[in-house]
DNA sequence: GATGAATGAGGCTTCATTCAT
DNA sequence: AATGAATGAAGCCTCATTCAT
C-alpha cells in the first residue's frame, strides 16, 4: 500500500479522533470516528494500519504540539527562573486553551495501546525543557535526583494545576502563580 | 437455609478483578476475571450486579486500603513533619509493595466507569490525610490555595515517587525521601 | 420425588405464573416468579418439574375455570338460545372481570410451550360447551360444518367481544348482545 | 462506490426470519436466522439494526402481502356481496398457500416487540377491507356497532377458516363457503 | 423439603478489520 | 484510492436448572 495522498484526510482523522476520544475515551469506535471525520469506515485503515497505530499516532502529534507550545519562544537572555516561569506559562495556557486536547492526551497517556516506543519518542520532545530543568535544579536541593524524576514531577504539577485552573477558571493566574511558586520551592 | 454466598467468593473475585485490571485493563472480560477467580462465568454476576459494579467496589476497596495504609498508627504526640513523614512512608510502602493494586487503582482512576458518587466516597477516605495537610501548610507558602489543590499534589507527588521506587528499587529510601522533601519544601 | 405436601405453596406459585405471564409475557422468568409467589428460586422446581410443566398446568387450570365459569348453573330447563346466552354472557362476564387471566390465557394459548396433549385436555373441558352447540345449531345454516369449526368461531368470536368490552366498559352490555347476536345469527 | 446494499440480502434475511419464526417462534435466535440467511452473524444488523427492528418490518411486510392479496383485483363493477366474497376468497387462498406466512404473522400479532405503531401502519392497510365491510353491513344487523369490532370479527372468522382448511384441504371450498356464509349472516 | 448460590449455555449486539465494487 | 458492506470473534448479561447446605 503506497503512501495515501491526502493529507487532508490524515489530519480530518487525526482531528476527529482527538475530538471523538475526549468525548468518549479511547474506546471510540473508529467507524465513530471515521464519521467525525467525514470519511469512510474502510479509509480510516488505509491512512492508519490499526486503530492502534492511529492512537499512537495522536498521542505522538498532541505531545509535540505540547512541548512545542511549552518551548517555544523561550528568552534564551534571561535567566533561568524567569525561562522556566516563561515554559510553565505557555505549557498551562495551552493546555487550558485547548481542554479537548489535554483530556485526550490524559486518556493516551494511561491507554494499553500506546507503546513503550511511543512513550520514549515522546520523552524525547521534553528534551528541552528537560535542559532547562537540569540547569534550575543544578544548585538546588533535587541536584541529586535523577532528571527524568523531575520531568515527571514537573509534568503532574503542570497537568494538576491545569486541573484547577479549568475547574475555576476565575482564578486562573492565582493557580498559575502558587503551581509555579510550588515547582520553583521543590527544585531550586 | 441454602448455601450462604461466600465472602471468600466475592474476595476471590475482588482478587481477581485486580491481577487482571492490572495486566488487561479495565477493559478485562468478565469472563477472563471469572475464570481467574475460579468462579463460573454467571457467579460474578451474583455477586456483582454489574461489571461496573465490580469495577467501583474494587476502586472503593482499594482507595480504602491506601488511606488505612497512609493513615493508620499517626503519632499523634509528634510534630506535624514528623506525623506528615510517617504518612508518606507508609503510603509508599503500600504501594509499592503491591504494585498490582496501585496500577489498577491508576486504571481505575481514569475510567468512565467509576461514578461521581464513588469519586466522592474515596474522597471522604482521605479526610485524615487532608488535615494533617492543612495543619502543615497553616502558615507556609501555600496557605492561600484550595485544599484539595494541595491534596492533588500530595497525591501525584507520591505516585510518581512510587513510580521511581518502582523502577529503581535498589534506591528506594533515597527516592522516598527526595520526595518528600520536595513536598515538604513546597508546601511547609 | 415425592408429592410435595404444601398445596398453599403450590398455588402461590401458580397464582403468581399468572399475574407475572399477564405483565410480561411468557417469557418472564421462573426466577420472578418465584419471588412473586414468595417462594424461594429452586422450591418452583419441586413443585413443578419445568418451566414447561408450570405453562401447561396454568393453561389447563385457566381452561377449566374458563368452562366452569360458562358451563355452571345453566337452566337446563329453559330454551337452546336462552341457555346459549346464559353461557354468553357468563364467559364474558368471566373474561372480563379477570382481566389477567385473560391476557395469560391469550399468551400461553400461541406459546411454543403448550403440549398437544394439554391442548386436547383443554379441548375435552369444552364438552359442554359443544354439546350446546350443536344442538343449537342442528337445524341451522351449519348444521353441517364440523363441529370444532364451530367450536372454534365460538371461541374467537367471544374473545374478540371480550376485547371490545374492554375497551369500551361504559357500552359493556350493548357490546355484549351484539356478540350474541351476531353468533345466533350465525348459527341458529 | 462501495458494494452496495443487497436488496438480495435483505430479502433473504427476511425470508430466513419468516421461516424460522415460523418453526420456532419470535424467540428465534437471530444467529439462527443469520445462517438461515446464509448471511454472517452480524450482517443481519447491517440490514436491521434491532432485532426488534426486523421483527416489525416482517410484520409490516406480512400484513401488506395480505392485505395486497385480499384486495388485488377486486371487481369494483359487481354488487357488495359478490366483492366481499372475492376479497375472503382471495384472503384464503393466501393464508391457506402460505402457512408459514401464516403462522408468523400470528406469532408476530401478540408479539411483545411488535409496536403500537406497526399496528397503527398495518391497521391502516386494511383500510379497503374497512370499507367493503363498512357498506356491506350499512343496513344490515350489525349497522350500529364500531366499525373496528367488525373488522376484528371478519379477521378472525377468516382467520379459524383458514385453520380449518389446511387441517382438512380436502374440503377447502366447503369451508372457505360456510365462513363466508356465516360471516354475511353476521352483518349482512 | 426449602433455600438460594452455582452453573454455563446462549442471546443480542458491537466493532476492528477485510474485501468487493 | 474510496467506499461501506461483510465478517465473526468477543463482550456483557440472562436464565432454566442443579446442587450444596
């Protein structure tokens, strides 16, 4: 099977399974999916293998799109609180921005379909913010933990606060700030 | 009087809902869980109305379990580091030394069958952890946020320390205490 | 297995058959029957070999009543159509006033479940009933047809007539003389 | 285009219907009727989306046929009498050289599954046969009672002939003539 | 005998995937 | 390549009947 043409139809699948999925969890039917996306049952499968390789696909797409958003545009010339500050900002606004987005990637994240190898691509579009990590934390008190602890701890603190910043949204800078204040505490 | 249904029964099912949550997923077959409790394919339905049923008993049971673990034997005659410590300790040590439970309690967690109202009964389970909480924030950096804000935190922070102790066993009381620190240094 | 001794027991559970069957049909479940008759699962099956064996028995016992209820008190001494009308109207007021016993007649009367043999022991409680019949319609337009056509256009002609008191109560008796009528006219 | 449709399939799947429910009621297993089909196990519910679903569409499809048969042809030109004679004869005929159709759509007709508003839709084909009947009886006996207990009465004396008949086909036109006959003298 | 738990064969329906058009 | 019908393996749950107590 070459290569499908259209890759109008891949991103109509794509963006139909990240909608259908956060309405519905992982166990959308692709023919439900496929209808999102204004394509048939059967095209589903020439544009993605297996219903896995399309979860795994999204799951892919959706970690780039957040570690572009937390990186880009970082001020290199300032220092490094004030970088870190600038990446939880973006991260969170994206996040919050984009509720279908998020609540998809939370159900990937635990799903049995993605794979161990999805998993390590993954972690590896943290890097930067793995970097910058590494430098915050290299006087601190968490000098000595491993890097990929920090990464996970900064990752469930962005994902909690972004719980609370959704659930009141009034508040949202508040909980932005004490989330960040809280990170800075624990690292630096 | 006929034969009474019997706890070990419904403990052999409970028991097995969990080893195979925690291979398969919540979306293991009723069937399979049966057979892995030595029970007829219809028996688990005496005993459980519903799989979801099941699925919201076993969350309940194991939500119960882990605030017994984290909560029991607090000295009380202790400062608050020292009783919030002793928590943590004991709230990693269950869960790591049953790492079946807390996968499927992590799986269950996230799935649509668990209802609102069993999310809020566990909820109520960790009104102990919640106060030594709010006692050791009282005058910290963070005594102006929602509670259950910092009570999401607490709980991420100790499962991804879980997850490291898990990986990386031979340190574990390093990694144990590396995170409560962390937590300690964010909230107190 | 012995007879079993509690007749009680016996009819409660007859009793609830037909309340049950009038509300769901005779696919209702021997287990909510049993509970209707306030008897446990299994006892049903003592007293009843089979679900089948409780579906004829209820069938024959409503057939009896049936024909008891047209058949008792005829004048014996009074004119063929006045006798007739007597049963008319006695069947009918029968038909009517047990409205679920009605109903489950109707259900188990096409049910797969009903034997020949009870169908031709129901036939035989009929006797007097076609003894009327025939010598109402000895001299008339069908004196001959066979007899069980005979019996049979009875049948439905009652139960249709049945149905329409049923439905109209307020003109029950109107319903009723036009049913006869139109049988009279029929036959005689 | 995709394949398209089979109305071949459908009809098969229908006619597979008709004659299992003929042998083994409206409990027929829709696997069962699938093989019958010759149709895999879940195409039948590409073609019906219920089971319930098909079950009403054979009903509609049967009370159609019949009605077709009843009233095809019927010689406008000639007096009251002689129509109806030919609509009974040609309802006969029908019943009697289609058991199986028969003896569905009896089984459909006290259906739980079957809804009100199939037998709104299939009251509404027999509304020719409403109206022969409706001028047949304009002075006769029966001028004043509902028109709906008429037709109910008409089906089932048409209805116990037809059973007759195929018990005893060697004296077909003798009964098919005493039901007509006893069915003019009811209204006429 | 009475009870109700235990059994396991189906029943209806869904769904990922394949295949004819 | 696109379509959507076809497939059949599960999946959850029901239920008549049996059996331990």
């Amino acid at each position: 099977m070459a290569r499908p043409r259209s890759d109008n139809k891949r991103l109509a699948i794509l963006s139909a399974a990240l909608r259908t999925i956060a309405a519905q969890g992982p166990g959308a039917a692709t023919a439900v999916i496929a209808k999102a996306a204004g394509v048939s049952n059967g095209s589903l499968f020439t544009y993605f293998e297996t219903k896995a390789t399309l979860l795994n696909q999204l799951y892919l797409d959706l970690k780039a799109e957040m570690a572009a958003a937390a990186l880009g545009g970082l001020p290199a010339d300032q220092g490094l609180r004030e970088q870190l500050h600038f990446m939880w900002v973006h991260w969170l606004d994206w996040a919050t921005s984009c509720p279908d987005k998020r609540r998809t990637l939370a159900h990937l994240e635990v799903s049995e379909e993605i794979t161990a190898e999805s998993r390590e691509t993954a972690h590896g579009m943290m890097a930067g913010v793995a970097r910058l990590l590494e430098q915050s934390r290299e006087h601190g008190p968490m000098r000595a933990v491993p890097l990929a602890f920090l990464l996970a701890l900064l990752s469930v603190l962005a994902d909690t606060t972004t719980d609370f910043i959704i659930r009141d949204p009034a508040n949202a800078e508040h909980h932005r700030e004490a989330g960040f204040n809280a990170l800075w505490r624990m690292i630096a």
